[in-house]
C-alpha cells in the first residue's frame, strides 16, 4: 500500500503542478504602497576648497592705486626730514628750493669719497688744496647756447617771437618769379617730350599704365650701358658726348626721337596731273607733327620686336631697346625716314609756288 507524502513535500516521482509552485516575487509591487515624493533637482555647483577673491580692475586714468597701503609710503628725504625738525623747533633749516651738493654729503666719509668718480675726487682735492683747475679740464664752458657775462644770447639761436612784416603787403611768401617757367603749371609740369610719348603710349584712355610704361623706359635709358655711335648715321647737331646719355635720360629719349624725325610729308592729291592721276606733293612738317611720325616709328619698330621680359614692363622694355637702336643707327626707322626724304626731293617739282600780283 502506497503511503501520501507529508503536506508541502514534493515527491521526486511525481510531477510538480502551478499550484504546487511558490510565488514569483515582484520587485515593482513592492513599492506601491511606499509613499515617494521626487526631489526636485537643483544644479550643481562648483565650490573651491579656498574662497576666490575677486579682481578688481578699473580702466580708467583715475583708477585707485592699490598698491599704496600703511607701508608702501617711501621714507622722506634727509633734507626734508631735517627741515621738518627745524621748523618745529622753531630754528631755520635747510633750503629746499637748492639740492644739496654732493660734496656736503661726502664730507667726512672717506669711503664715500674714494667710490665717487674721478672728476668729483679731483674737484675734492683742488678744494681741499687750494689750487687751480685740474690737469686736463676745460677752462671754458661747453653749453650749446653760450651766453655772455650780462648774460645775454650770443646769437647763435634766435627765439625772436616778432614776426617780420612781409615787403609786400598781402603776400606772405613773397611774389613769383616773372616770367613763369614752362613747368610751373600743375598739368604741364613734364617735360614736352615726355608729355608727348605718355600720350602716344596710352591705350583706351589708361593714362596710369601709360606713365608707369614711360617711367619704366626713362629707368631702362639711365641703366643702360653708353651707346656706340655710327658714323654713318649721326645724330642731331649739338648732341652731348654718349657718355653724357645715361645720366639725363629725358636727353636720352629727346636725341633719338629728333634724330629720325622727319623734315616733311608726302601728300597725295587726287587729279592733279591731269587725267585723275594723284601727284606727290611734299609738305613741311613743324616740330610737334615731326615728333609724332617719329615717336609712332618707333613704337611700330619695337612692337615687331621679340618679347625678351614678361610681365608688366615687357613692351616698356622693348621700347628703351629700339630707342638705343635708333642712337647707335641699328634701327630700321633710319631707312624709313631716308626713304621719305628720297621721295620728298623727287617729289620737290611738283610744288606749285602762286605768282606774286
């Protein structure tokens, strides 16, 4: 017969059901019947072991100086100090309007004297001595302004506040020089020939980049080495030697532009041959007109030229080489300026002088 087991015994034969089983325990029910109220949060905090005193800084010219205290005011002078006392004791003092000399205060310290410098010993001892200046002193003084016994200004520096009237009345820097010089003008202040060639140089209305290209050509010509000159092909009558070129280079450039500027022009004029055929009239040219075909030779000539710089001053460069080309006779603008005389004096018979009434 089988025996029960004994109540809340599980037999290892037979199989355990839910009901036999103990409670799962819940964490979460545990704590609702806690009354819990949340503590509201609060940020934290840094707090230093030692308190931090706060810098205070003012910006300002009459800022409080902090470093004066109780101890920080230095010890009166000996002199003051001195005369202080007197005045309380009621007895005259020192002068304070008057620095106290040094040999006073080294008076009866040799170890003071013996550390002052040479000249102070030297001044000590022809006191203590009695005798004259010492060895090697000036006689005379060395002040920048000397003055006289009575002392009065020996005129070496004049503070005289009078102003001078002027000899003009209304003019105070005087009246111009009569007749005014060519570059007295603000706008025409240049040179006539440099003036022209800025012109000539300028593109679509760049006057800068023109005078920048001039002042380069001007700077190239002074740097140059002096020119050869050919025989062959002189220059203008009355030209300095080469080697007075590169220091004037406003000459530099006026020879060669005269050189092979042209005498005339070749004007052509339709029908008057007869039969519709143009005839070949020479016409004079004046300075100017001639300075212009030359200067427009010339930049043609160095615009053929082969570019040697890049940047900025390449064709500026160009042209200070053909300009020294025309001086040394190498440039090809020589043998167009012949060729229009050429034809100028095949062309002189053609001039029709009118008849005098």
């Amino acid at each position: 017969m089988q025996k029960n087991p004994a109540p809340g015994v599980i037999s290892s034969k037979s199989t355990p059901t839910p009901s036999d089983m103990p409670p799962r325990l819940n964490v979460l029910s545990l704590t609702r019947g806690i009354p819990f109220r949340p503590k509201p949060q609060t940020p934290w905090r840094f707090q230093p072991s030692t308190p931090v005193v706060p810098v205070q800084y003012r910006a300002f010219a009459d800022a409080r100086d902090g470093s004066k205290g109780a101890d920080s005011t230095p010890l009166p002078h000996v002199t003051e100090e001195a005369a202080k006392i007197a005045k309380i004791e009621g007895k005259s003092g020192p002068d304070l309007e008057q620095g106290t000399p040094v040999a006073e205060i080294v008076k009866g310290d040799k170890a003071a004297q013996e550390n002052l410098p040479k000249v102070m010993q030297d001044k000590l001892r022809a006191k203590t001595s009695g005798t004259s200046a010492p060895k090697g002193s000036r006689s005379f003084s060395t002040a920048t302004t000397p003055t006289t016994q009575d002392g009065g200004d020996l005129g070496l520096l004049s503070f005289d506040a009078t102003a001078t009237q002027p000899a003009v009345p209304g003019v105070k820097f005087g009246l111009p020089v009569l007749p005014i010089p060519k570059d007295g003008h603000l706008k025409h202040r240049y040179d006539p020939v440099v003036d022209q060639v800025t012109k000539l140089l300028m593109r679509h209305g760049e006057l800068s980049v023109a005078q920048r290209n001039m002042s380069l050509i001007l700077n190239h010509l002074r740097t140059a080495p002096v020119p050869t000159i050919n025989p062959s092909r002189p220059l203008v009558p009355g030209a300095p030697p080469p080697s007075h070129l590169p220091l004037n280079p406003i000459l530099y450039l006026t020879l060669a532009i005269d050189s092979v500027a042209p005498l005339l022009r070749i004007r052509s004029q339709k029908g008057a041959a007869g039969g519709g055929v143009a005839l070949q009239i020479p016409v004079p040219l004046g300075q100017r007109q001639r300075r212009r075909t030359a200067i427009q030779w010339i930049l043609t000539s160095a615009s053929r030229r082969k570019t040697t710089a890049s940047g900025k001053g390449g064709f500026a460069q160009r042209v200070a080489q053909e300009l020294i080309s025309v001086v040394e006779g190498k440039s090809s603008v020589w043998e167009r300026r012949n060729a229009v005389h050429k034809l100028g004096v095949a062309a002189r018979a053609n001039i029709v002088v009118p008849r005098k009434r």
